[in-house]
C-alpha cells in the first residue's frame, strides 16, 4: 500500500511508468516520516486523481529508487579513440560531438541519412520537440518511435473505422457501468494492477467479464468466461463471433443503417467464417463462442478492450478491425457505456504519436502528406513547407536500415537492443552505424554502443505533460533537484539545434514548448489549443480531455475538453463509422516439424518495457529476478523438463537459455517469456520481424520455436 499523506507539502504528479498514469504526490520523505527516502522524497496517495483513486502498483511506489540510484549517470560519456571505452565528458564537448557526427553525416551522405528515433514515455513536449528537431534541423524523413511497437495497429484500425485514434473514446470508469466487456489480450492485473478495480465493479454491478488470452493470467481468473485462443488468431475468433451474432438476429439494423457504411462486405466476410471452421483453427470450442456472442449481442450496453496480444500481430490492424466490426455490427461505439477501445501501453502511448516524432505524422495528430497539415505546422515553425521531408520508415524499418542508407542515430527515450523484434540483428545494425548518440538516465543496453552518451532528468525532476490511455491530458510536475550534471531532453534538443543554427526554435522552457505545441495543434485531430499549464494546475490534476479548442477571439468561452467521443458522429468526413472487410490469415511464421511450439511474448508485474528503470530497483528485481519461459506440464513432460530446469528456446533467428516454469495455466501448444531482459535470456532475439502491412507493428506475438533440454 502507498505511504498514507503527510501533513507537509506534496507535489501533485503522475507516475512515471505505464499508460495509466495514475496520480501520486511526492512529499519530502523528512516531513512524510520517511527516513531519508529516494533523492529525498516518499510517494503519498493521491486519491482525488479519479483514474487510480491513490491505488499505485509496486512500480509506481518505488519509483523515486530511480532518482537516486547509484548506476543513474551523472555526466556525459564520450568514445574514446585511444581506448575505445566510454569515458567521462563535459556537456560541452559531448554534444559538440553529436552536432558534429551528424553535422558530418548529412555532409556525406544527405540529410536522410541521419536517423531520430524516439519514444512512447517522452513528455508531449520532448515528442514534439523531437520531431520538429527531426524535421526542420535535421531534415531528415527517417524519424520514427517505440510506439510502433506498443499500439500502433490499435491506431491504425481506429483511424480507419472512425477518423481517428483516441486509445479509450471515454473515461476508464466506464467500464465499470458496462454490462458487458470483452477485454481482448490484457493482462492489465499485472500491467496495470489499479485498473483492476473497475473490473470487479464492473463484476459487482453485474456486469459480465470475457477475457481472451492464451494463458489464464491474473486477469483471466477474475472472468466470467475465458477463452483461450491459439496465439495470433484473435481475427478468426472475432469474425467467427461476428458471425454467430448475425445468425442469431443479434445485430443492430437501425444504427448499422443510420451510423455506419461498409456493412454489407463486412457481414460477407464475417459469414464465411463458421464457428466449426473458427474453433479448428483458434481452439475455442463453438458451445463457447456461442456463449460470448449470445452475452456480447444482448447486453444493454456492451464494449471490447484490445491490448497488444491482438495488436502485436503482423495482422494487427485486421485483428482489432474485426473486433470493431463486432462493436458497430451490435451497435456500440458512441453510445453510453460502450464501444471499442484501446488500453495504451506506455506512459505517454497516447501524447506520444500525436505530436509528431510518427513516421508519418505532424503535431496535433496530421498527417504528413497533407498538403494544409504541412502549411499549418510549417507556418506555427516558421519554415518553407516545402522544405519539410515527407514520411519516412517506420521503426523496425529504420532500425534495419542502420548502417546501410542510416549512417547516424540520435535515440532518445527508448532501448531496441531489448525491446525491438529480431534483436540480435538489430544490435548488429546498431553497432555499424558509423555514429550513435544515447540521452537516457542510465547506461541501458542501447546506450552501451553509443559514441556519445547524454543523461537526462527524469519524471520527478522535470515538468511536462503527458496524455493517459483515455486522451487526458495530465501535468506532471517538478518536485526534486535534478542532480548536477544532468539535462533535461529539451535541453540536449537545445543544445544541439544551435550547433547546428536553429537554436532559437528549441526553447528549453516546458511550457514554451507547450504553448507553441498547443498553436501545432490548432484545428488538428488532437487539438490541445483550449489547453494550458495555468488550466492543468487549476483543474485539480484531474487532466482535460482531447479534443479541446482554444476559445479563438473569444476567451470567455473555455471549451470543457472532450471526454466520450462519437455521441453524435464520428470523425470522418460524412459522420459515419467504417465497416472494414477483413478475413482471416495464418502467422507470419506458423509452426512446423522443426519449430513445432508457439511462442509469445508478454510483461510481468514488477518490470517495465526493457526494465532500463525498473531493473534498477532493489524491490521490483527481488519480486521479478529474471527470464523465463512458461511451459504447459504437457509439453514439459514430452521434454522430460521439470520446473525451474534450465532449457534452450530456439527459433529461427536464435537461441536463448532459461529457467522453465511449468505451470497448467498455458496452453499445451504454446510458450510464453516476459521481454524485459538483455543478454542470455533475451526474449526478443528470437521473435519475427514481419510487419503488418498498415501499421507496421511487427509479428511480436507469434513465432515458432524449439524448446531442448540445455
Ligand atoms: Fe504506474 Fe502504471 Fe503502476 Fe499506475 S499502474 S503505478 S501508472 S506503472
């Protein structure tokens, strides 16, 4: 449990970590009868904050253990020529270097041969600043970000069903009131444990809970039903309950005709799947699905939740359009207490792609290749518009380019050696390139192969907003000293925009940053213009939702922010929501004599992402030590491989070496290892880099594997 409240001062902010956000205070650790605490401050409740109401997770808690731990860096690192090691550098020389090495690259070879790339957990200032950076200082196309790797079929899908993307079109408490929910791979007890709560009132109001997943996690033991599909066939198992709700008259004819278009090719679609032909092919029995689908079409108010297990497909944003399919088939988004939504991953998921470090996207959520989003930002910038590069690759693309067309790469909040698919080539690649400059809080394993390295402030030393998983736009505030010898990011972007002549864009000032990203956004699809710092803090730290405009000439009106989307109409062009016809597909890799095991990938409790925080506190290692590979005692006994034995997992891109945990709570035919660790156990060395062909999310959720006694 949190630290109860002390009597003193606390700083309102946010945690640090996952896309909830939830709302903590920091209070000083001598007041809050903390001993000394982390960097001098304790985590109190702050139940006001309605999405946590002061309910925290372990990492979230011991958060502050990142501010002073000891392998936190505290200076610049540069290469050096004579040993080739890593030395200490002042901030002067450090980023002289980094101007120079990309200085140099777009010299020799252009301006797109300089790489940006970013991250999911950067405030909305430092995304923005970023992509402007990438843009106008560099301009480079070849600017994308870890997000693609979290949400980004999610983004894609629901651009297209309903013109645009706003990971949960309405408050998380929904949840709760819903009559039917089917959460589709989320395991959000462990990767967003106060969530949880809504689930059980959701559960309490009477109120059914469907959770899909492979393994009976933490969360699929709270459903009223569960449904294990074989990983990467989410699309089957969503067109073939698409199906039983049109046989069984469980369709809502008026909203189909009055909300939507498409209709006809997506029923046609969906009705070639039989449900005998879907469980064959995901290994959901049909008296089952016929339970979902009867649950699904005759509750009053109904919604489905996807996360990344339908999301990290090579056929994601298919996957999640067939489950909004199901939505408009029953007649659900835009009505009271339903719909479809996303339940974003990374602190700041959402604010992360609307500001412009997306391959393909401008601030306030534009796209690149429109020719009034390139005049408008470039007028707020005060460039050429033709002068801006068009869209560039995205991340795993531009990862696989390093060293061949990309010669130099500036990284900033992000760590692909764990996190990126096929990592063991992407660690390749990132060791060809003949320049790579890291800002990051600790040496991470990316950072690690950087000529230059540049620490950074963290969460609690900084301000800056950030956007939750519901479009709620959150301030997160500075309540400690950074320690001497550290830079905010917007500093480092300062610094180095004025290297290279354009210093006076890149003000280091947060709110700068904010109020210039707010005219960015004027009139986009994720419009911050009705939004300010003064706003945020009077609010009571409960956020404003997006879409909010400014009030224009006049500014007696405040627009109120937008919490429930689509009540009226959807954000395309004639109003109307997209049916997408989609069918079903194999994997990119399906398994075979060879690799005759699926393997997926997932999170644990107690680490983060690539655990470059979170391994570095004492209590979340204790809790969450290492890898391992979840292996069905069926399987397990077919390999005469007993718990806690060490195995090999092989696939064809490598080989890593585990403890196995035998436990009946996977599927026989499958095997699953959390991402969050480098080296040996290293779960993303052997996962598949095929792309969805949308979204460009790679095929993290699928592969085949071997598993051998080592
Ligand atoms: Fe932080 Fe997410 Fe845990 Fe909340 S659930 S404390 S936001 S990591």
């Amino acid at each position: 449990a949190p630290s109860a409240s002390p009597s003193g001062s606390v700083t309102p902010t946010h945690c640090p970590y996952c896309a909830l956000q939830c709302g903590m205070g920091l209070a000083r650790a001598a007041e809050a009868g903390g001993g000394e605490g982390a960097a001098g401050v304790v985590v109190v409740e702050r139940p006001s904050f309605p999405v946590n109401g002061g309910a925290l997770c372990g990492k979230g808690r011991t958060a502050p253990a990142v501010l002073s731990s000891r392998v936190r860096l505290t200076g610049p690192l540069v290469r050096s020529a004579v040993t080739g090691e890593l030395e200490p550098a002042g901030w002067e020389e450090a980023l002289d270097r980094v101007a120079d090495g990309l200085a140099r690259t777009r010299a020799a070879y252009g301006a797109d041969a300089c790489g940006v790339f970013g991250g999911g957990g950067l405030t909305n200032e430092k995304a923005y600043s970023l992509g402007k950076f990438a843009r106008v200082v560099l301009g480079t196309s070849q600017i994308d970000y870890n997000g693609r790797f979290c949400m980004s079929s999610a983004a894609a899908a629901g651009t297209r069903a309903f013109g645009i993307d706003r990971g949960l079109p309405f408050p998380l408490a929904d949840v709760a009131r819903t009559g039917c929910l089917i959460l589709v791979g989320s395991n959000l007890a462990e990767t967003m444990p106060p969530a949880l709560r809504h689930l059980t009132e959701l559960k309490e109001n009477g109120g059914t809970l469907i959770v899909v997943d492979p393994r009976r996690t933490r969360t699929a033991e709270q459903a009223d039903l569960h449904l294990a599909p074989r990983p990467g066939t989410d699309l089957a198992l969503a067109l073939g309950l698409l199906h039983l709700v049109v046989a069984e008259g469980g369709t809502d004819e008026a909203y189909i005709r009055e909300r939507t278009t498409g209709w006809e090719e997506a029923r046609a679609a969906a009705m070639a799947h039989w449900p005998e032909y879907v469980e064959r092919i995901t290994g959901v029995p049909v008296p089952q699905l016929r339970e979902v689908a009867r649950r699904f079409a005759e509750a009053e108010h109904a919604m489905v939740l996807t996360a990344r297990g339908p999301e990290q497909q090579a056929k994601g944003t298919d996957t999640v359009g067939a489950w909004i399919n199901l939505c408009l088939a029953t007649g659900r988004p835009g009505r009271p207490l339903s719909g479809y939504g996303c339940l974003t991953g990374q602190g700041n998921g959402q604010g992360g792609r609307e500001h412009g470090q997306k391959a393909d996207q401008l601030p306030g959520y534009r796209k690149l290749t429109d020719p009034a989003a390139r005049a408008h930002v470039a007028g707020v910038w005060g460039v050429d518009p033709d002068s801006l590069p068009g869209p560039g690759r995205s991340a795993y693309e531009l990862l696989d380019a390093l060293g061949g067309d990309v010669k130099s790469l500036l990284l900033m909040g992000s760590n692909p050696v764990v996190s990126a698919p096929r990592a063991a080539h992407v660690e390749e690649r990132i060791k060809s390139l003949d320049f790579l400059a890291v800002a990051d809080v600790v040496l991470s394993e990316t950072a690690q192969l950087a000529d230059v390295v540049l620490p950074v402030t963290q969460w609690a030393e900084e301000t800056g907003t950030v956007t939750n998983l519901e479009g709620r736009v959150l301030l997160r505030r500075r309540a400690v000293e950074p320690p001497d010898g550290v830079r905010s990011d917007l500093e480092v972007l300062h610094g180095l925009a004025s290297r290279l002549g354009h210093g006076k864009g890149f003000p280091v000032e947060p709110e700068e940053v904010f109020e210039e990203l707010r005219r960015a956004s004027a009139g986009g699809v994720a419009d911050y213009s009705g939004i300010s710092y003064g706003r945020l803090v009077e609010d009571e730290g409960a956020g404003v939702f997006w879409p909010c405009p400014g009030a224009g000439d006049d500014s007696r009106r405040e627009h109120p922010g937008t919490p429930r989307l689509f009540l009226d109409r959807f954000a395309t062009e004639d109003g109307l929501a997209r049916f997408v016809p989609v069918v079903h597909r194999d994997s990119a890799e399906e398994t075979d004599s060879e690799y005759p095991v699926v393997l997926t990938t997932g999170r644990v409790l107690a680490q983060y992402q690539s655990g470059a925080q979170t391994r570095r506190v004492a209590e979340l290692n204790a809790a969450a030590p290492g890898p391992f590979v979840e292996v069905h005692p069926r399987l397990a006994a077919r390999l005469r491989v007993a718990d806690g034995e060490v195995v090999a997992v092989v696939s064809r891109r490598g080989r890593v070496v585990v403890p196995a945990r035998v436990t009946s709570s996977i599927r026989p035919d499958t095997v699953f290892m959390p991402f969050h660790w480098p080296g040996a156990g290293r779960a993303n060395t052997l996962t598949h880099p095929a792309l969805d062909p949308v979204s460009r999310m790679p095929e993290f959720k699928v592969c085949a594997v071997r598993l051998e006694r080592a």
